[in-house]
C-alpha cells in the first residue's frame, strides 16, 4: 500500500471563510473528505498535515523519509517565500506533487513565482478541490 503524507499550508486551515471570492467556500475538512475518498479508491493511505509555521513543514517533510512513498503538499504563501522548504523537498528523496486551490498565475505578480515548482514532479492549480484530487491521482499512478 503507497503511503501519502498531505501537507497543507499557512492558513489553510482558514478555509471555508477565507477570502470565498478566491477560494470558494470548502472547507478544508472537506478537502480531506474527498481525498481520502479518492486514496481508498486507489488503496492508498494518507496522513494529513496541516501546518502555519515553516519549521515545522520542514520536520514533517524531513521526517517523511522511510515512512512515506510519495508527498502531496500545498505550501500556500510558502510557495513564494520558502527556501527552506523547497530544499527540505529537493533534499528528503521522495517524489512530491505541488498543488493550489487557484491559479497562482492569474493573481498577483508575486504569486507567480513558486519556489518549490522546480523540485516537485509537478504542479497542479486553478481547480479547487480538484487540483488535490489530480494531484493525488498524478502521485499515485508515478509511484506505480
Ligand atoms: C494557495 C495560493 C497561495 O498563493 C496562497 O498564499 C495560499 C493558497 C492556493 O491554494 O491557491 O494560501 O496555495
């Protein structure tokens, strides 16, 4: 069985209330709702994180090695500012997939650089709920 540690970032948490016009109003109990639906499809198994400080993001994917196949994360403003966690994610050996609720690329300019794109296997964004499902589903079938 493939296991997955989801890492979701700053303010993530918040979600559900936060700034509905980008996000829509999910909460992020529901984004773990659905992908754990879509990983029992797939006979994988999830550990969710979710995290507001970037220390702490750093000993969750540090400590992944060995235990985890593969990491799903959404570092949310971290993707901007992190250089810390994108090299705990070039450095800890396990294939991680990027993904973001919007598309970092039709906001603000300074959200149009992420940090950690050139480390993860790839990135999803701009589909809600759907770019964890994708990108859980992108994980899982690289991991095969
Ligand atoms: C986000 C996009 C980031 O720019 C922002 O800081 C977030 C959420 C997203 O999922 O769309 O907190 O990662």
């Amino acid at each position: 069985m493939k296991k997955i540690l989801v890492i979701h970032g700053p303010n993530l948490n918040l979600l559900g209330i936060r700034e509905p016009a980008v996000y829509g109003k999910v909460t992020l109990n529901s984004i773990d709702k659905e992908l754990k639906k879509a990983a029992k499809k797939r006979k994988a198994s999830l550990t969710i994180k979710q995290s507001n400080h970037e220390g702490q993001i750093v000993d969750l994917i540090g400590d992944a090695r060995g235990r985890f196949s593969g990491i799903l994360i959404n570092p949310a403003a971290y993707t901007h500012t992190s250089v810390a966690i994108r090299d705990a994610i070039a450095g800890c050996g396990i294939p991680a997939v990027e993904v973001h609720l919007s598309n970092i690329y039709t906001r603000e300019e300074f959200r149009k650089k992420s940090l950690v794109s050139p480390v993860v296997k790839g990135t999803v964004a701009g589909f809600g709920v759907n770019s964890y499902i994708l990108g859980l589903e992108a994980l899982l079938d690289l991991l095969e």
